[in-house]
C-alpha cells in the first residue's frame, strides 16, 4: 500500500442505524471501496453510550440492542480528506475523527493489476434507470444533475431494454449542447440559444440504444472491463438470468479498484520492475495541443476545436505544464453574454470567422483574455516513467480523465487517457 505519514479516519456508529434499508456500517464500508480507500475495518463493541446516554452492553439479554460498531481506516491523507464531506452526508449522526498516523509497514503489495473479484463485490446496486415512455426533457434534466452520461432503460420488471446516453440525445433526440457543457454554463443560457431539444414530447424509446451490452454479476471484474474497452463503454448495466438489472458498473468503479487494489506507491525515484507491465511513455500520446500562458482566446479555441482529447495544455518558455484548459472549463470562466458564441464555435467545431455575427461580436470582446487568465493552475501530470495501474489509480483518486505526461525534469512529453491506460492494462487489442 504505502508508508510514511498517513491518516486515520474513525467513524463512530450504532449497531442499528440504517441507509436505505440497509446497514449503515455495511453501506459505508461498501461506499469506502467504491472511492477506492484502501482498505477498512468494522469493530463491534461491547458496550459504551452515545449522546442519549444510553449503555448498551453484549450481555447475553441485550444482544438485540443497539451496539456501538466502529469503523477504521488508514490511508494517505489527500485520500481521506477527498471522501471527509460525502461521508458525513452518508451518515449525517455519526461521530467522525482523524489524526496523523505514521505507516511503518503495510504488508505485502500485490502485483499490480485488477484484483480477482466478481461483479457482484464491485457493482452500484442503487441504479438510477428510466422507461421507455419517459420524456426526454426528464432524462436530460436527469443527466445534468449527475457524474455520468447514461442510464439504463427498464420494463415494468426492471428488464433492461435499452440504454440512453448524452450521445443518443445528440444523434437522435435533437440535443445540441453536449453535457459537459450545459452543466458548465446555466440552463437558461443553453435554453435560449439552442432550445432543450427539437421536440420536447419525445420519448426515451424513440431515441434508446436497443442491443444493450449487460454484464452478469458473477463475471469476473476483469472480464467486464476489458469488455467495456473493447465495446468503448463508461457503463455496463449487470443483469440476472432474466436480465432483469440487479447494478451498475461504471468504469470509475473499476479504476477506484485498482486504486484500492494496495498497488505500490509509485515515487519519481522507483525503477520499473521487470516484467512489470506497460508504463505511461508507451501508451501516451505525443502530439498534444499546447499553448504558451501568453496565449490569446483565439488561439485557444483555434486548438480546442480541432484537438482530439478537447484538452489544450498551457506551457511556459521551457515547455512545462503551468495549466489545461477545456471546452468546459472555459465555457464556465467568460461572461455570460459571450457564452452562446463560444458554445456555437465548440460544438460546431469551427473557426470564429463561420459563426453568427452576433456571437463573433461577443467572442471578439474575449480576444485579449490570455490562457494564463483562463486555465486551471492545479493541473495533475504523470511522469512517463511510471506504470500504466498506477498512472490509473491516481486518475481515479484525483478524479481526471486525460492527464498530461512529463518527463523527470517536468518538460511535456505527451498526454493520455483512461481508455488507453485500462486498454494497457487490460491487455486489450489497441485499435488500428
């Protein structure tokens, strides 16, 4: 896993407490893996009291009574501190400490790679679904409020018929503005320029992807992913016999695996192992759009509509990373008034000179704002040296999905994405 400072989060909880009809230790605990901690620990007390002052003992007459149960976790401190407010809205009565700890031995680590666990141990079983007769608008409205671009479709007895997706509403519901830029920019601006979609009385089964790739529960997780990188899936709905749908997997999921999976902390001064797989420099790719901080909107945009992981990365005058910039992160920092132009040049993917002329005069009025004014400063890298499941384990910790590449003295040297590092790692057939 890791050694040196560490964090150890106690969480404090009765016996009884419940989530959703199940039990709060069991519904955390499974919450903990999700996000990819690396590991936790339930104790069952004996006795003790909470606030209510009540004492619960393990005498043989109170078994049934609320007992104290304590849940414990050690892990690296930016891991504990991303999963610190989620927590305490899962579990909103609860007592919750942390303090530094100092790790001096963590065991073995295993090989790097997915661990051998079925579906089942790994899968959402709250799934977020539609029918086939739900409006379009609510699945719209669905989608922007969530982390993810598609939801499955059911029968009356939860039979997948069907998957909906950003790109299905894009293809054939009359959806212009992808979700990553509505969530972005307000509703009402993406209202007004483009309209919600071109007949707002549609329904999900007129648009639904029909021949829907399911997953079983009792697969092997490594099996589900590399179907999922070879069918360039982000979810695959699990499904019984009957495929009636019993989860979720998302491709997050698998990442916060590896991530948990107590792969060896990977540290700039580490030599790759022989035989230890794939690294970073020989998946990435080298041809990255980049701009210098002094960088104008135009030329900025210029990039973001012809690069292919719709990503500029910012550099100074020795070619090391200083920002990035996305479609959607630039979207959200300029005026409202000169949104509706950017959105029409970052879907249409065209040049300035080729939209109308009132979102050019807008788009204009942004010529002087300069990548360094309009980038994230807080950019994750890789180093190209380091190995494929740990460049993904840090993708699920941090959240990104397309991360810049530097070599040992920070200079870029490419970019790269989860689909190619889980293709790497999986062992799947690169596409030609």
């Amino acid at each position: 896993m890791f050694s040196g400072k560490g964090r150890q989060l106690t969480i404090y909880i009765g016996e009884s407490d419940l989530h959703q009809h199940q039990s709060l230790y069991m519904a955390i605990v499974e919450w903990l893996r999700r996000e990819g901690l690396s590991g936790a620990t339930v104790t069952r007390g004996v006795a003790g009291f909470g606030m209510s002052s009540v004492v619960h003992t393990s005498a043989i007459l109170r078994l049934s009574m609320d007992m104290p149960m304590v849940i414990t976790v050690v892990d690296r401190p930016e891991r504990i501190e991303r999963i610190l407010a989620p927590l305490i809205e899962l579990a909103p009565n609860s007592l919750i400490t942390v303090h530094d700890v100092e790790v001096v031995h963590s065991g073995i680590a295993v090989r790097e790679g997915l661990p051998d666990v079925k579906v089942a141990e790994v899968m959402r079983r709250e799934v977020v679904t539609v029918r086939p007769d739900s409006p379009l608008t609510e699945v719209v409205e669905l989608l922007i409020d969530k982390d993810f671009s598609a939801v499955p479709v059911v029968d009356d007895a939860r039979r997948v018929v069907g998957m909906v997706s950003d790109s299905d509403l894009l293809a054939r519901g009359g959806m212009s503005v992808t979700l990553s830029l509505k969530r972005a920019a307000d509703p009402e601006f993406v209202r007004q320029l483009h309209g919600e979609l071109e007949n707002p009385g549609r329904r999900v089964a007129e648009v639904m992807t029909r021949e829907v790739v399911t997953a079983a529960p009792e697969a092997s997780l490594g099996a589900a992913a590399r179907l999922m990188v070879q069918r360039h899936l982000k979810r695959l709905p699990v499904v019984d016999g009957e495929r009636r749908l019993v989860g979720i997997l998302g491709r997050l999921d698998v990442l916060n695996t590896i991530a948990a999976a107590h792969l060896p902390q990977w540290h700039p001064a580490a030599r790759p192992a022989v035989g230890a797989g794939a690294l970073v420099r020989d998946v990435m790719n080298r041809e990255v759009a980049t701009a210098h901080e002094s960088a104008n909107l135009g030329e900025i945009l210029e990039l973001l509509v012809t690069s292919a992981h719709k990503r500029v990365v910012v550099i100074d005058d020795a070619r090391r990373v200083v920002g990035i910039i996305a479609d959607s992160d630039l979207v959200s920092r300029v005026s409202r008034e000169s949104r509706p132009g950017l959105v029409e040049m970052l879907m249409a993917r065209v040049p300035i000179e080729r939209i109308s002329a009132t979102s050019r005069r807008h788009v204009a009025k942004l010529r002087g704002r300069s990548a360094a004014e309009l980038m994230t400063r807080e950019v994750v890298t890789l180093r190209e040296e380091m190995p494929v499941a740990s460049a993904l384990a840090l993708s699920a910790e941090r959240h990104v999905k397309r991360l810049p590449v530097v070599d040992a003295a920070g200079v870029l040297a490419g970019i790269v994405g989860r689909t190619e590092l889980m293709r790497a790692m999986l062992g799947a057939p690169v596409p030609q």
